[in-house]
C-alpha cells in the first residue's frame, strides 16, 4: 500500500512538471510559424528586351526612327511594346583571353582600356574586367573610373594553354545579373572563337544571356594569332626555269622579275555565313558549340562578331561595336503568350521607306512557372 502511494505521487510529480519543460508560453507561438510565408518564391514577370539595328541600301545605320514605325511579333503574335530611342547607360564585362596563345598579342591588348569609356562606355558606362586561361581572374569590378579600367586590362598576363571561354561567360552572367534593369548588359569577348577546357554546357549559357537580356559581342583574335605565332614557311623551289615564263618583251627574264610578276594576292578565309539552327542548339546539338561558341553566342543574343588580320585591327573593332551599341533603339514588352514553352522567335518591322535590313535578337528560350 505505500509502494503504490509513492509511485503515483512520483507520477503526479512528473505529470505536472512536464508541461513546464516541454510546452512553450500560449503567447509566444514558434518564431518558424511568423516566418513561414516570407518563404515563399515569388516569380517575377519577365519583360524581354530586343536591341534593334535598321540599316540603309549602304549598310549605313538609319537614326532618327519613331517608336510608332516599330512593330514587333513574338510567336508570330504582335506584342504591346515599348521603344527607347534614347540611349540607355552600359554595364559591360570585358573577357579576355590571357592564355599563352596570345603572349605575342597582349601589348596590343593592354592599350585598349582607355579606349573603352570614349568609344563604348559613355559618360554613365560602366565596366568590369575578367581574365582567362584555365582561371577565371576578376581584375576589376564594375568601374566608372576609366583609370581602373586601363591599369586592370594592364595587368593582363599570359597563362596555360587552356581557354575556358564558356566558363568565363558564365561568369560575366552572374555579375550582370546584378546590375540594373534599366542598363544595357553586353559580354565583350576579346580572344578565340574556340573553347579548350571549359567546364560550363554552352547550351544552358545561351539560355541564361538570353532570359537576363545580355547581348555578346566578341572581337575574334584567331587569324591575327595564328599569323603571328605560325612559323615562316619553307620555300619551295620552282621546277621550272626563269626563261619558261612569259614577263614581257622587253625585260630579261631573271629571278627577280619572274618572282614580282607571277607573285599573288593572300588567300582569305572562307567565313561561312552562320544560320543559327536554334532548335538543333536546344536539343544540345554539342557539335555547334564544339565547332564555333561564339558564332552561336552572339547570332543568339544579337551581338556581333569582328575579326581582324592585323595589329591596329583591334582598335578599329572595338571602334565599330561601340558605333553599334549608340545606333540601337531598344524595344522591351512584357510578352502577351508567356503560355507558350519552348523557343520564341522575333521578328521585328520598320515602317520606313529607308529601312533595308534589321538586325535583331532571333528570339530567346521560355519555360513558364506552372506551380
């Protein structure tokens, strides 16, 4: 009988205890409970940006265009838009390829940063610069001082043999993506087209640049590189004697006048002109991404692409990206069939008698929210 009596005062004990120790007050509820709803992801709408080039029968850049002369379809579906015939400030990130490829060409290189504010930037651009080998290198964040800028692309030194072209894009996104809305956003790459290491799927490059509206513009150094760095060719002696060749008849047929009649022009390059299969690009077609990144890098977000042959070649590219980059008008809309998944293409119309050809992003990759 007092065995029983002693275990139930030790349970009513520990029964009344337990409520202390293990139920916080009514009145303080679970900070987790507070909180909860500011945990949800809320989607934002998306406005699509479409830089727009109108050229002449010359080629030469048509100014001066009224927003109501633009007409733009998305789907085939015309779009509620708006044009900027302003021009917008630029937050741009200069790649550059620091590899041991381009040892002979960095000096070149190293000039151009105080080129990049007269010529691109403006008086409210910005930029920031990244080096690459198989690093990626940030030298400088994004700057208005074009004194920062120069003694960044100064400190430009050769590295590996590697190029992570792709990954180096990627990073430049990721700093863009910070930026403004209301900046332009541009990649400008100076190096190869090619890409040697990289870790990064071209594929799901291309779709970041094009939903963060980022246009890639890409000065490709390849020829002059290969010019400078190939080694001098073997001659290769002529079977036939001087006397076989017909050089006129009144001068003697020796050596050297045979070699300056008979000497030719250099050969070009044969540059196929790129038609971007973006459907085939969607589906991970590697080969495309494999053969050329940026030829697809700038066909799909609307930039350009500049090559050069020789050392001031350089700077009269960057000199014609910035003349593009101040000729744009720039039309955003919100899209009016964000229902559709899949590949958007636009296609845009000028209501001009001047306007011969138009240069615009050919569309961009849509993958709608349906939770």
């Amino acid at each position: 009988m007092l065995r029983s009596l002693i275990v139930m005062l030790l349970a009513g004990m520990l029964l009344a205890q337990e409520p202390v120790q293990n139920m916080p007050p009514a009145q303080n509820p679970p900070p987790a409970q507070e909180e909860a709803p500011d945990l949800r992801i809320r989607v934002v709408v998306q406005h699509v940006l479409a830089p727009v080039l109108v050229y002449d029968r010359d080629g030469n850049f048509v100014n001066g265009l009224q927003p109501d002369q633009f007409h733009l379809m998305d789907n085939e579906k015309e779009q509620n838009i708006h044009v900027d015939v302003s021009y917008q400030p630029i937050s741009m990130v200069i790649l550059v390829q620091a590899n041991s490829a381009v040892e002979k060409m960095l000096p070149n290189i190293n000039k151009i940063g105080n080129m990049m504010h007269p010529l691109i930037l403006g008086d409210q651009g910005e930029a920031a610069v990244v080096a690459f080998d198989h690093r990626i290198r940030t030298l400088q964040e994004f700057t208005s001082d074009s004194d920062q800028i120069t003694l960044a692309v100064r400190k430009i030194h050769p590295g590996s043999d590697a190029a992570h072209m792709i990954d180096a894009t990627e990073q430049a996104i990721r700093m863009l993506q910070h930026r403004p809305q209301n900046r332009r956003r541009i990649i400008l790459l100076i190096g190869e087209t090619r890409d040697i290491g990289s870790e990064a799927r071209g594929r799901e490059t291309l779709i970041s640049m094009q939903l963060s509206n980022i246009a890639f513009y890409a000065v490709d150094m390849s020829r002059i590189i290969e010019k400078l760095t190939a080694p001098p060719p073997v001659p290769t002696p002529d079977p036939l004697p001087p006397a076989m060749y017909n050089v006129g008849s009144n001068e003697p047929a020796t050596p050297n006048t045979v070699r300056q009649t008979s000497a030719g022009a250099e050969a070009s390059g044969n540059a196929a002109e790129f038609m971007p299969l973006l459907l085939e690009i969607y589906r991970d077609a590697k080969a495309i991404f494999k053969r050329n990144p940026v030829e697809v890098f700038t066909a799909g977000t609307g930039g350009s692409q500049f090559s050069y042959y020789r050392r001031g070649g350089l700077e009269e590219a960057i000199q014609r990206i910035g003349e593009q980059l101040h000729s744009e008008y720039l039309i955003s809309y919100s899209p009016n069939n964000k229902i559709e998944a899949g590949f958007h293409q636009i296609s845009v119309y000028v209501n001009s008698p001047l306007a011969r050809r138009i240069q615009v992003r050919p569309g961009y990759w849509w993958a709608p929210d349906n939770r």
